[in-house]
C-alpha cells in the first residue's frame, strides 16, 4: 500500500474530529472521499500532509511511519496537495506559484513548467500575472499545477470544485485522466457525489468524523450512499 | 544654494538613516516581527568591528566583511532558537522577548567596553570631500548612501529573482500553504533574520565610522529605523529608503532653520506623513 492510515484521531481543542480512521490508498488508484460539510474530509487530508500532527504510526506512507512529521517533510516525501480555496500565494506571479511548488522537491519526473502549461494552456499565457488575479477556475489550474510540479506519487485534492462554474469543473475533471496516467495515486474530497464516482476506482464516504461506507461506485447505490451520506434511509 | 546644499546633505543622512532600517523592514516583511532590539544589534556590530580593527589592525571595510558572516550566525541561531519558538498570531510574546534581548545587549556591552564613546577609525576619509555641481559633499555620506542603495537593490534581487527570495515571499503570504511547498517556514525565518543581521552589520559599520557609539545609542537608532520603515509603509525596501530621505532632509532643514530643531524636525515629518497615510508612502498591497 501506498498510504495507510491506522485509527487516525484529530481534535481541535476540546472538539474531535475524526474518530478512529482505516483508510488505504494503493500505487496509482483514484479515492474519492464523499461527505457533508463538518464530514471530517479536510481534517483528515491535514492530518495525512501533516498540517495536523498525529502519533507516528497513524499515517503510514511506503511502509514508514510518518504521523508525527511536519508538512514539509511530508511533502519531500512525495505527498502534495492542493488545498481547498486554492490558496496561491498572492505576492507571487502565476509562474512563481507554479515554481514554487518543484522547489524543494521537483526532480524527475513527468511534470515541469512545459507540462503543465500544456495540461492548461491558459496559464502559459497568464504566466506574468499575479496568481490571486485570475479567474477561480483558473486559479485552481494553478493549484493542481503547483502540486503536480513536485512530481508526488500521491496527489490530494481537497474540494477542488467548490465554488466553480460547471463548465469550469468539467474543464478540470478532464485533466485527471492525463494526471492519472503519469502514475500517481490521487485522492479526491468532493461533495459532489455524481462526480466523485465517476473518477473514482473506489469511494468512501464519511459523517461526524467516521466512515461510513466504502466501495467501489459499481458496488454501491444510490439508497446506500445517500444513508451514508447524510445518516437516514433515502 | 544654502538650501539645495542642506536637501543634498540630508538625502545622504537618509542613506543612513535607510541601512539602519534596512534589517527590521525585511524581518518585519517576511514573518512580521518587530525587533525591539534591533538598534542594540547595530551597536553590538559596531563593537565587533572596532574589536576586529583594534585588535587584527584591518581596515574597517575589511572587519565588516568579516563580522558579516558571524552576525549572520547569530541572527540565524538567535532565529531558529529563541524567536521561532515565540512566534504565532499574539504578537505580545516575541515584543517582550526582543524588549528584554535589547535590555540584556545593552547591560552586556556597558559591562564589556563601558560607558566610553568609541570611534571606528577611518583616517583621512573621515574629512575627505568632493565637489558636485557647486556643492561640497563628503565622501563618507556619499559612500553610506551609495551602499543603502546598493543594499536596497540586492535585497530586491533576491527577493525578486532567486529561488530562495520566492520561499521568502510565499512564506510571508501563507507559512501553512508554503510548508504544503516543502519549504520549512522556521528555516526561511531563520535564513531571514540571518540576512538582516548582514545588513545590520553594513549599518554598524557607517554607524561606527561616522559618529561616536557607546551602548546606550540603540534605542535612538531603532526609533529612526522604525519611523523609516513606518513612512516608507511596512514591508516596502525602497519606501524605506524614501522613509530614510524624509527623515534625513527633515532633520537637516530643520537644523538650518535652528540647530535645536533638528532631531524634533524628523519626529514631526514621520507624525506629518502618518496623519496623511496612515499605511505609508509605499504600502504593500496585502498588508
């Protein structure tokens, strides 16, 4: 297994997150992370990125334990994610956010600034502009850009269609097969159910901080997703 | 020609005044932390390159170039040891930690090389001149000025062309997202303070050449550094030294009007700009 993650806990204070997570993505699968707001979907992503730190062997990456290390760390170990909101760096141009992202760990791979400019070709040309300057969807480009410029195995992506367009989203969701085929494992946190099970090699659903249900999107129907989803018979 | 002759003489003060604030407008840029005891820094480097002079007889350029490298040491170690661990959103903490370093600097230094003004030596270049246009100006401010340019240049150099000042910016904007990067926001601090510890020491050196220093001087220099990084608006290396040539010229037309007025003529430009725009001359846009 690529990632694994072995009664995985968070809190924020007094309040508590997640309760106990078993999750396993293998090498180059496609996991779709489904829930309502407050699911607990974003807590677990930082908690796997580091952002929130955990006991050692929570989160299992290559076989090493690394639930105690910080992002950075993680990140070199080739784990990269594109945060909800998109979250550019403002005082940077498009092209340094995109830099930014392969600087500590670029190395070889498939993914460089010539690749993803022809993954986006819309930022080739918006490539002196500030980054927060451009539309949402093209900053989300950005986003996937600047994470893909690590050259990661395993890609996290947290919301990547909230607040777009659909036109916009379908643009977007089409760059996932060329991504998928340079290798990495990708995982998706979506609320949009429709388009999480037409990516996913296999979904999981959560609520309060618990999965709730887990399968392939040929194993599991519409009454079964919407109990899981929202806790209640469809 | 009185009066151009006082502007020019003040533009080349700010040139001092900018180095002196140099060091706190790139910490206070990057990670928003105000050094209370940045002055005390200066002075500590002047003393390390009067003792680098007297003691190795180099010329004080020289000494400089060497106690570059050992302030940058301490500005990292000072970083990564102390300032990281008081860093976070209550901007209280590192206030009182760099208030009570400033308090410790200066009792360390009164009890190492006492009360006694000191000079660095420069021989004949401290009285040397030359004529531009009808206007006598000293070489030394030339030169002080010359280098805050020079300072202000490079550092937008790297902030502005190098992989190292792209972290600098990121880290700045978002310390969280950057570490998603793989950037260690502590390190680029750290790297950060290393920095302004390279330029406090170009300052101590102008400092130390050009007026008499004894321990107790910090605080005035930071009060300069600070209205200049103010007027210039938080962050900005060139409205520093705008805010450095405001404070400069201030001072030297109120000391041709009276000599009293001098240092009260720089407070008053910093009041004046701050009541007109409150954020600077030259704000950063995200601030």
């Amino acid at each position: 297994m690529l990632l694994q993650t072995h009664g995985l806990t968070a809190s924020y204070g007094q309040f508590k997150a997640l309760f106990g997570i078993d999750l396993a993505v293998a090498k180059g699968e496609c996991l779709a992370i489904i829930g309502a707001n407050g699911a607990g979907k974003t807590t677990l992503l930082r908690s796997i990125t580091g952002v929130l730190r955990n006991a050692p062997g929570m989160v299992m990456h290559r076989g090493e334990a690394i639930g105690d290390l910080p992002a950075d760390r993680v990140m070199q170990r080739g784990i990269a994610m594109v945060p909800e909101g998109r979250k550019l760096f403002p005082s940077l141009s498009v092209e340094e956010n995109l830099l930014i992202g392969g600087q500590v760990r670029g190395g070889s791979g498939p993914w460089g600034l010539e690749a993803i400019y022809d993954l986006f070709p819309i930022l080739r040309e918006r490539r002196r502009s500030p980054g927060t300057a451009l539309s949402g969807g093209q900053q989300q480009m950005v986003a996937i850009g600047r994470a893909l410029m690590s050259n990661p195995d395993l890609l996290l992506c947290d919301e990547i269609s909230l607040g777009l367009a659909p036109v916009v989203i379908r643009d977007i969701y089409a760059a996932l097969p060329r991504i998928r085929a340079s290798g990495m494992a990708v995982v998706i946190v979506e609320q949009d159910i429709a388009r999480a099970l037409s990516v996913a090699d296999r979904v999981v659903c959560m609520m309060e901080g618990r999965i709730t249900l887990e399968g392939t999107p040929a194993q599991l129907n519409r009454a079964q997703i919407h109990a899981a989803y929202f806790g209640e018979a469809a | 020609m009185i009066w151009v002759d006082t502007v020019v003489q003040g533009v080349l003060l700010g040139g001092l005044y900018a180095l002196f604030a140099a060091g706190l407008s790139l910490v206070f840029g990057i990670m928003r932390l105000v050094n209370l005891a940045h002055g005390d820094m200066i002075v500590a480097a002047a003393f390390l390159i009067l003792l680098l002079v007297q003691g190795l007889g180099l010329n004080p350029f020289l000494a400089a170039l060497l106690a570059a490298p050992a302030m940058f040491a301490f500005g990292w170690l000072l970083q990564r040891f102390i300032l990281n661990r008081v860093l976070g959103k209550d901007i209280l903490p590192p206030l009182l930690v760099t208030f009570g370093l400033s308090v410790a600097l200066q009792n360390g230094m009164l009890e190492a090389f006492s009360a006694d003004s000191r000079r660095i030596p420069i021989g004949p270049l401290e009285s040397a001149s030359v004529s531009l246009g009808g206007i006598t100006v000293g070489v030394m401010p030339l030169l002080t000025f010359g280098s805050a340019v020079a300072v202000i240049v490079v550092l937008n150099q790297i902030f502005y062309r190098t992989a190292l000042g792209r972290a600098f910016r990121a880290t700045s904007d978002d310390p969280v997202t950057a570490s998603l990067m793989g950037i260690n926001p502590r390190g680029i601090f750290a790297m950060a303070t290393g920095l302004a510890m390279v330029v406090v020491t170009i300052a101590a050196l102008y400092l130390g050449m050009r007026s008499n220093f004894d321990p107790s001087i910090g605080p005035a220099r930071l009060i300069y550094a600070f209205e200049a990084v103010i007027i210039g608006g938080l962050g900005s290396l060139w409205g520093t030294l705008a805010g450095g040539i405001i404070i400069g010229v201030a001072q030297t037309l109120g000391a041709a009007i009276n000599p009293e007025w001098q240092i009260l003529a720089g407070h008053i430009a910093f009041l004046v700009v701050l009541v007109i725009r409150p954020r600077g001359l030259f704000p950063r846009a995200l601030d």
